[in-house]
C-alpha cells in the first residue's frame, strides 16, 4: 500500500471588512499551515490584511494571496466575465496590496489562491489559469521566489501551473460536497457538516488516496500526486471545531508515516 499524503491544513483568512467580522480567526489560526488572506475585491480591506498577516507571523503560519473578482456585495462567489489581461490586472492589483503588508512585517508570500468564482473558472479556463500563474511569475523575485498556485488537481489549475514550473499545490476541501464526477461543489453559504463526516473523508483522503463524493463512494484522488493541503472555510459553521479535528488528523497520520 502506498504510503498516506502528506498534507496541510489551510484557510480562508482575513475576510471581514470595516468593523464586520466573519469566523473566529484567532483561534482558526493556531490550527493552520496556511493562511489565505483576502486581498480587498471580496472582503477585508487594509486594516484587517494587516491584522492577519500579523496573526499570522505570531502564529507561524505561512501567507498566501486569496484574491477575488471585483464582487464585495456577492463576496466573490459569483461568476463574472472577464478576459486574461483584465483579470491579470485585477490580481497584480491585489497580490501587491498583500504584499505591502507580507514587507511590513517581514514575511513572504509562500503561494496564491484564487477565491470562490475565480476559484471556479480559472479550473475550467486555461487562458485565466495562464493569467494567474503570470501573475505568480510576476511576484517571484527576491524574497518571494518560488510562490505556488493552490487549487484543483486534474484542472487547468495543475495543467497551467505545470507548463510554467510553477509549484501546484492540490486542495481538498473538508467543507464542501464533491459530485459523483469528482466535481467540487461550491456554494453562495456555506452548511454546517457533521465533524463524525468530516472525519471519514479526512480519513478516507489521507490514508486510502480516495475523495468521498455526495453520493456516498469513493473516486481516486488524482494521478502521481503526494501531497494535499486541505481546505476548512472561516465562514463555515463550526469551523473552528472542523479545523482541530482535520489538524488532529493530519498529525497523526503524519507521525504514522514517518513525516515528522
């Protein structure tokens, strides 16, 4: 049997906006690897980016860029047409605001993920993936070099990173219904999901290399890959108790298999 993924813990982060809030991060990042920071299109704006990157340092927690379409009143998640040089311009413009803040308190930024519609298109779209990835290419100079691109394996995500020697970190999502075909289900709001659940599928995904889809079997997690960073969103009801479960899980498998 092959040996278990090796994996991390990521979350959307920093995805409030004035004096709204929305999920627990403080305690959310005691659980993470990875941080996703809002980049302003979707939610947060200066004063909360720069309260998560600094969380995020105290935390020793890497940051990456979670930018958006230009969609505060839908937070993101809905689709937009939009070409590969605009969209290009609309990441350089958020991806550097993040990296203000990454300089101020002296950090890097480690990879991007695009949010919610993005998310979705640029899985489907090579042109968009593409402008993401120049992007990527963009800000790894100095300090930043070596940035990768998290999403969906299988995609134009993994296909776009991987003809520009980009790092592709597959994701998973703990929160979210996969379809019968192995397609993510994203959603406007977010359900609540039984921890009991979540435990299965983490289990089933780390040790057997397998994703649960909504009608309950199980399809291949995805060709010659090893790792997965696995996704818990702040605006998921209990998704505080979601993340110490799934980071419960990866610690111990990764003792199991020698990891640490």
């Amino acid at each position: 049997m092959e040996k278990p993924l090796r994996a991390t813990l990521n979350c959307d982060m920093g995805e409030g906006f004035s004096l709204y809030s929305i999920g627990d991060d403080e305690t959310i990042m005691e659980s993470i690897h990875l941080a996703n920071v809002a980049c302003g299109f979707h939610a947060s704006d200066f004063s909360i980016m720069d309260k998560s990157v600094e969380l995020a340092k105290a935390n020793n927690v890497q940051v990456g860029a979670h930018p958006s379409l230009p969609d505060l009143q839908g937070f993101g998640r809905r689709e937009m047409s939009i070409e590969p040089q605009e969209l290009t311009s609309c990441l350089v413009y958020q991806v550097g605001a993040l990296s203000g803040f990454l300089k101020l308190h002296g950090l890097r930024l480690n990879h991007i993920k695009p949010h919610g519609a993005l998310y979705a298109q640029t899985s489907r779209s090579l042109a968009l993936a593409r402008a993401v990835v120049g992007v990527i290419k963009l800000f790894s100079q100095g300090q930043d070099k070596d940035i990768s691109l998290i999403g969906l394996p299988g995609t134009a995500h993994q296909t776009s990173a991987e003809e520009a020697g980009v790092k592709f970190i597959p994701e998973w999502f703990a929160d979210l219904e996969y379809g019968s075909q192995g397609n993510l289900i994203i959603t406007k709001k977010h359900s609540a999901v039984s921890l009991d659940a979540v435990r299965q599928k983490v289990h089933r995904l780390l040790k057997y290399r397998q994703i649960t889809t909504i009608d309950g079997s199980y399809l291949p997690w995805g060709d010659n890959l090893t790792e997965v960073t696995i996704c818990v969103h702040c605006d998921t009801p209990g998704a505080v108790e979601i993340a110490r479960v799934v980071k419960e899980i990866i610690d111990e498998t990764d003792r199991s298999a020698g990891y640490v």
